[in-house]
C-alpha cells in the first residue's frame, strides 16, 4: 500500500478497525469501538501508511464523547452523592491518592518520562484522561498505552466479578444496540449542543475544551433544562474511531519498544491499583454494608464509561456505582492539572 491513494488507504483502514471491532465485541469488551481503530491505526503507522485526520473532525469526535459522559451523569447519581457524602469522599480521593502516588513513584524511578506516568495511572476515564494529557506536557502515546492497558485488565476481571457474583446477567454488546430506535428530535438538540461546544471551544481555551464544554453543556440540559441527550450508536462509533486513529497514529517503532520495556514495571502499577481498589470494596462491604459486587464496581479503577456498561447488564445499586465513578471523574479533571505540576516540580 506504500503508493496507493489516500483513499485506498482510508477504505482499508476503515474495513480492518470494522473488522476488529467485531471481533472485540465478540468478547464482550466495552472499549471495543474504540480499541479496534487503535489497534489498527497503530498498525498504519507502524508501517508507515497512516492517513491524515482532519482536526476539525476529531474535535467533534471530543464533543460527541464529552456528550456521552454527560448522559451517564442524571440527577440520581448527584443525589446519591449528597446522600451518601462521608463515604463518597473518603472512597474518591483514596482511590485518587492511591494512583498519583503510584504515578509519582513511576516517574520518580524515570520508568515513564514526567507527568505521562501521572496521567497514565489517572483513575479517571480513560478516553478523558489521554485527550487532557497532551495539553499538560504527556506523551499521549505512552498515556493511552497505560489508560487503555488498565482498561483491558480491569474490564476482564470486572466482566468475570460480575458473572460470578451475578451469574443470571450478561453484558450487553454495542451491535445489539443498533436495534435501538432513534429519537429524532432528540438527537436534533444534542447535535445543536455539540455544535455550540465547538464553537465556545474556539473562544473559552480549555484542555481537551470540546470534551469538557460539551459534558457540562449536555449536563446541565439533561439535569436542569430535562432534555434528553440522544446519541446513535453509529454516531458515538464514528467519534471513537477518530479518537481511536487519531492516538494509534502517532505511535511508532520507537515508542513501542519503549512503553513494551517499561511493560513490566506498569503491570505491576496497574495489578497493584487494582488490588488496593478490592482492598477498598471490601471495606465498603464490611463497614457500609454495600453488596460485594456493587461495591467492586464502584471502586474499579477502569473508567465510568466501561463501568456503566457492566453495570447496567447486572443487579447493582447503579446510583451508587455512577455516584462513584462519576465524582472520580470530576476530580480527577479538576484535580488533574494541579497534581501534573506539583509532580512536575517534585521531579525537579
């Protein structure tokens, strides 16, 4: 494919990122639509065939994301918080502390350059957390090796918590939403509001402006104006793909090698943080009374949007589990970039 056109090109990379999505879905991965296009995209430019994404397309992919943060965010889960406020606090910034701690030390034994190792081991979502970290000074690259690293093992092993724990339940796949109809109108708002996330991203500068000014835009529609936030599937499959070769696209030979020497010591990070967050559902358990599996997804480190799928496919106090996740989220994007330069200055 070294001389073939532009388009060649982008048909055969759309097919291959189709084609390992569906084979990702057949595990029942919820990060499959956007993983797949990684891979594959990862694969181009490896092989030195990448094809260029157009900025504007991939900052509507940003907005379209930030959207579907928001629509995991109803009134409930912020009710739950209030509700339940001691143990919210103490179980977020655990978690938090925890996996800057980890990040620091990473850093600290130059095992990941700076602040990547920060971002990277941020309990936050993982799409999130690799679309802020270029604007603080991480490599990308290495960020969406660690988040999405964390992604795979933490989903597995919360897909197999779920099935023993709820073994009647089974996860839903993306494909099978495609039988969902579509509420037209709504989907005319929601496009309207991530028009307007665009355009104030142009004007308010924000890391990662799009995700953020559109998650809060759809937010407030949804909680305050009671507007639903309608997103196709094919639509949120498009906005990770792009998501998923933009990142792909800038790996090469070189940073491969490198993020697969440094393999050993963030599995050990990753395996460590996962075994402190069991340590903190089983306190959950034992001092709050919340039921084992509710508590293990709550405290998961591996992202609200991959948690909320597993957990809507099985019994789970799912108010308390968004609560969780959720207010992680917050306060990783809040805390995020004061931790990244205090850390920054801690190196130096």
């Amino acid at each position: 494919m070294l001389h073939s056109p532009r388009r060649v090109r982008w048909l055969v990379l759309i097919i291959l990122s189709l084609v390992t999505v569906s084979l990702l879905e057949l595990i029942h991965l919820p990060a499959a639509l956007l993983l797949g296009p990684m891979f594959v995209a990862i694969l181009f430019a490896v092989a030195k065939q990448m094809v260029s994404l157009n900025p504007t397309l991939f900052r509507t992919a940003q907005a379209v994301v930030g959207a579907m943060i928001a629509r995991a965010m109803p009134i409930e889960v912020f009710k739950e918080m209030q509700h339940t406020w001691p143990i919210f606090i103490l179980t977020v910034f655990s978690v938090i502390a925890v996996s800057t701690l980890l990040g620091a030390v990473l850093a600290k034994f130059k095992i990941l350059p700076g602040t990547t190792a920060l971002w990277g081991s941020s309990p936050g979502g993982a799409t999130a957390m690799t679309l802020m970290a270029g604007n603080f000074g991480a490599d990308v690259r290495l960020v969406a090796f660690m988040q999405y690293l964390r992604v795979l093992l933490v989903t597995l092993l919360a897909t197999v918590v779920s099935h023993t724990l709820a073994p009647e339940s089974s996860a839903t796949s993306a494909i099978t939403q495609l039988e969902q109809p579509i509420a037209w109108g709504a989907f005319a708002i929601t496009s309207v509001i991530i028009l307007t996330a665009l355009l104030l991203s142009n004007v308010i500068k924000l890391p990662a402006a799009p995700l953020l000014l559109s998650m809060i835009i759809s937010n407030l529609a949804m909680n305050v104006g009671g507007l639903q936030i309608e997103l196709p599937l094919p639509l949120l499959a498009t906005a990770y793909a792009m998501i998923g070769w933009s990142i792909g696209s800038r790996f090469t030979k070189d940073i491969l090698r490198y993020a697969f020497h440094a393999l050993p010591a963030i599995l050990f990070s990753v395996i460590l943080l996962m075994a402190i967050c069991c340590l903190f559902a089983w306190m959950l358990v034992e001092f709050a009374g919340i039921d084992p599996l509710s508590a293990y997804l709550a405290t998961s480190p591996g992202g609200a949007d991959s948690v909320a799928i597993i957990a809507s496919s099985v019994s789970v106090n799912q108010p308390f589990v968004m609560s969780m996740q959720t207010g992680r989220f917050i306060a990783v994007l809040c805390l995020g970039p004061a931790l990244s330069r205090l850390v920054a200055r801690w190196l130096h």
